[in-house]
C-alpha cells in the first residue's frame, strides 16, 4: 500500500462516520408530523392538554390505582397556577399541578448571539414540543399526590436574594389526613435542584406509597443534516452502566431495570436534564411511550420501594435533578457515571484526556480557538516520530517517482515484471513502501476522539475565536476556514509522491475541493483543527523532504 492509497483510506474512514452518522438521521426515529390543537379563544392550550394519566408509573406493589386513565379519552387541564422561580443562572416556571417543571431556561446559555439576553428555553411545554420535569408520590388509595394533583402555594414569584446562597420553593398538598410538602431547592451558581416529598400522616391508618421522577418529552422537532448527535434517554447503575434508551425502544418494549443508586437522563446536544436518587436506594428504572397523542411523548423514570409510614409519624422522599449544560467536571461530582452523558462515544479514552487538555489550554489563554490550535500543535508534538517516518518515506518515495515512472513505460502491462523491478528499486534505495503506512493509522483514532471532543464541548457553544469568527460551534460564515483548509489539502498533495494510477491521480486531485465543500457546513472549531493540523503537517514534511532531495536521511 503507497502512501497515496493510505491517505484515501483514511478520508473514507473519517467520511464513513460521518455517513454512519447521516443513516442515523435518515432511517432512525423520525419526528411526527405536529397536529394542530385547537381550544378556547383566549385560552392557550399545551401539548399536556389531551394527555391522559397514562404517563403515571405502577406502583411498587405492581397495582396503577384510580388515578389510571379511563378508558374512554377525556382531556386533562394542563395548567393551573404557574409559579416564577429566578436565580443567577436559571428562569423557571412551576406549575401548581403537580409540581411540574414546565419551563427551565438557562440564563447564561442566549439562544443566540442576535439574542445574547434571551436564555435558551431547556425545559419547555408548547402545542408541538414537549420536555418536562415530573415528580410525585403514588399508593393504593390515592391519597399521594402525583404530577396531576393540584398543590397550593404561598405566593407566585421566588427569587434569590443578592446575599442569598439557597432558594426554597415549598408547594403543599393535604387530603384524608395525609399532609406532603414538595420542595424545591435552587442554588446559587447551581443547575442541581434538591428535590423532596416530606410525608406527613395525621390519619389514623398506616399510610404506604413510594416516590417516582421523571422526564418527559417528545421527539425534536428537527435534527442536524450534517452533524448527528443523540437524543433521547439513557439511564445508568453499577451493573448496566450506561445504556440508551431510543424513543423506538420505549415504543417497542417498556424499560424495567431494577437497581441501586444509578440515575436516568434525557440528553440533546450540549445539554441534559437528570434525576439522581440518593445512591443507596432502590430503584425501578422505567420508560412510558404515549403515541396516543400529538406530540408522541416518551418518559423515563425512576420510582422508589413502598415506604410504611405509622399515624402520627413523617417521612421524607428525598432526589436531586440537574437541568443544565453537559459540563464534564462538574457532571462527575454530582453522581458516578454522570460525565457519560457528554458523549464521545467508544473512544472516550481518549476524547476524555484530550478535551481535559483543551480546558487547560483555554483556562489560560483565554480563547477557545487558540486552545484548539494549541491542543493539535501538543498532538503533533506526540506524534512527532511517527509523522517524520511517514514523511521519510513519502519523501524517497517522491524522489524515485521518476524511475518508478521510467519502469512503468518499460514493463507496461506486464504487472509480475513491473512489480519485481520496484521491489529491486526499493531495496537498492532502501526504502521500505509500508514505511509510511503504520505512523498514519495510529494517528486516525486520536483524531476521530479529538473530533468528538470538540463536537460535544459545550464551551465551544457561542465562544469566540477571532474577527469574524463569534461562535466556534457552527459554520465559518465567510467559509475562510474551509478554503483554507482545500488550499493547504491542495499543498499536500505536491509534496506527496504522484500516484503511478491516473485514475488514482484524478480522485485526488478532486478530494481537496470536494471536503472543502464537505468542511463549509462543520463547526468553525472542528475545520480549524483540520486546518491547523495540516499547517504543521505541511511544515514538518516540507522540511523532510527538502532534506531528502538535498541527499539526506
């Protein structure tokens, strides 16, 4: 295999995932088509509008309870009084049924740069997107209040004083004897939410139920063309580990894992939202699908053991929920696993140590584009003697090239000849034509993990490198990187030995404008990585071959 055919071979490695990639986008879950939900003038309807109480858990003795749907569709109100909860960092709504989380936005992550005081909506409830947060206690003779249940609250607004470190947001519910108190804790700086039921039972029975939490959302209203990135639920424990849970699966088959600690999520590009119980409880994992409705919603959720509280006596369901960016450091002190959800896939291995590298890089220059550039410049440093192996080899390579030709027009179709003669070329030049090969295959995983560490770091997300350049995380608006990137492929080429194969010779002489293209539409950071790397490359074998052609070694 000559050099050139490696080269081949490791575009269509890196084109091969990206096409395995689109093939998930193209016949993986497609998201249905929305259908218009018409209500009340004046009255806005949501989505949770027409769902049913389909969406509750079974309880841990394996009973539903009344609150099960009925049989025949009966509308649900989706909303009773919202309560405003703002902190530092997030906006909140909370809507006094049930406790739930309709709207959760993240004040430190715009939407956009045109919108940069418009925090991105992460939890959000509308006629045709869905993803929610919901919590509540289940048992036999409903007197546990679920997401359904109506709470009442001492006031509408709740925001974090400027001294404040902790903000609470109580919401009570009474009935038959039975008193409970949900509770939400806000921190300062924080997207970790402590969230309890405390039981309180005045009647004169024992009273039994459990806990569950839970995410529900429907399916995005559209995915990247260009660059695929999972979303959907996973959950995780001691024995599983970490496992996807795709909205084909909920609808194929219900999830029901039991296990101790562990946590479940529902993930998207750059962000997540997760329910992490106390480690040292028991759990049911499990997922619900209603495609019964439009939007389609898919639940995953965790739901505790029977707790058996006597009259008189008091308990307390205790959980934490994280709603934010995918940050990795501050993921692995929240729960064991939890840095998973950045996703990088079978090479974490090395994307983990890689993007530590780039944050360090960043943390003291300040710019995440020079950290990039700094990141592949310490990469080519590593691979500095294999890189030179492979350029010495192309470099005598190139300069034979001429004989190679020469014998070539000698043997013409006569390949058994042909091939005897280079081999005799080869040995009287010493010069070894897998040379070349081992060096450039130990460098593609590297690159495949660096290329999934940059496309998972939220920190790329809106940061700037320079002049026109705001967002290292979408397309190069002037397509300079990636013309960049075609001229630099179109140098490489030169100082690479030509391919003896004129067909060969055309593929190449095409690639560099056909990824130019292919680079046009990737995030600015990921292309000047590429671009980057091939400076160093085309400086390095620059002076490799050089040396080589002045009769060096």
């Amino acid at each position: 295999m000559d050099n050139t055919r490696l080269f081949l071979f490791a575009a269509l490695v890196f084109v091969g995932v990206l096409m395995w990639q689109q093939w998930q986008i193209d016949y993986g879950p497609q998201s249905a088509a929305p259908v218009e939900i018409r209500g009340e003038p004046g009255q806005p309807q949501l989505a949770e509008d027409i769902l049913q109480y389909e969406d509750l858990p079974e309880q841990a003795d394996g009973v539903r309870g009344t609150g099960e749907a009925p049989s025949e569709p009966a509308a649900v109100l989706a909303t009773e009084e919202q309560v405003l909860v703002e902190t530092d960092v997030i906006r909140a709504i909370i809507d006094t049924r049930g406790g739930v989380i309709r709207s959760l936005k993240l004040k430190k992550y715009p939407v956009s740069l045109e919108q940069p005081d418009e925090g991105l909506e992460l939890i959000h409830s509308d006629i045709n997107s869905l993803h929610i947060i919901q919590s509540g206690l289940r048992n036999r003779t409903d007197t546990a209040p679920t997401h359904h249940s109506i709470y009442r609250v001492k006031k509408n607004e709740y925001r974090l004083a400027d001294h404040a470190d902790e903000l609470s947001v109580p919401l009570f519910w009474m009935q038959d004897g039975i008193e409970v108190t949900k509770t939400y804790l806000f921190r300062r700086g924080d997207y970790l939410i402590d969230v309890s039921h405390r039981v309180v039972n005045n009647s004169d029975t024992d009273w039994q139920g459990s806990q569950y939490r839970q995410i529900q959302r429907a399916r995005p209203l559209s995915v990247s063309r260009i660059l695929y990135t999972y979303t959907g639920a996973v959950y995780y424990n001691d024995e599983v580990k970490y496992e996807k849970v795709k909205f084909d699966d909920m609808e194929d088959e219900r999830l029901r894992v039991q296990s101790t600690g562990g946590w479940i999520a529902m993930l998207q590009h750059y962000f997540l939202s997760a329910w992490i119980p106390a480690q040292d409880d028991i759990n049911l994992a499990y997922s619900i699908a209603n495609t019964g409705q439009q939007p389609a919603t898919y639940t995953i959720g965790l739901r505790s053991e029977n707790r058996v509280i006597a009259p008189g006596g008091r308990y307390e369901f205790t959980s934490q929920l994280f709603v934010g960016p995918k940050i990795v450091k501050r993921l692995e002190e929240i729960a064991p696993g939890l840095d998973l959800t950045v996703d990088y896939g079978v090479l974490t291995f090395l994307s983990k140590p890689l993007y530590w590298l780039l944050s360090f890089y960043s943390k003291y220059v300040g710019n995440w584009g020079l950290a990039i550039m700094l990141l592949t410049l310490t990469i080519k440093a590593a691979f500095y003697k294999l890189s030179e192996t492979s350029y010495r080899s192309m470099a005598k390579m190139r300069k034979v090239s001429p004989r190679l030709k020469t014998l070539k027009e000698r043997y013409g179709d006569d390949r058994k000849k042909m091939n005897q003669a280079m081999m005799e070329l080869y040995k009287t030049e010493k010069i070894n034509p897998m040379g070349g090969c081992l060096p450039i295959l130990v460098q593609i995983p590297v690159f495949i993990a660096l290329y999934w560490a940059l496309l998972e770091s939220v920190d790329l997300r809106q940061a700037p490198f320079i002049l026109w350049i705001q967002d290292l995380s979408v397309k190069d608006p002037y397509f300079v990187l990636p013309i960049i990137m075609g001229i630099s492929m179109v140098i490489q080429q030169r100082l690479n030995p030509p391919p003896p194969d004129p067909i060969q010779a055309k593929v190449m002489m095409a690639l560099p404008f056909i990824f130019t293209v292919f680079f046009a539409f990737f995030p600015a950071g990921l292309v000047l990585y590429w671009v980057t790397n091939n400076v160093l490359s085309i400086t390095q074998q620059w002076v490799i071959t050089k040396r080589i052609e002045a009769g060096g070694t």
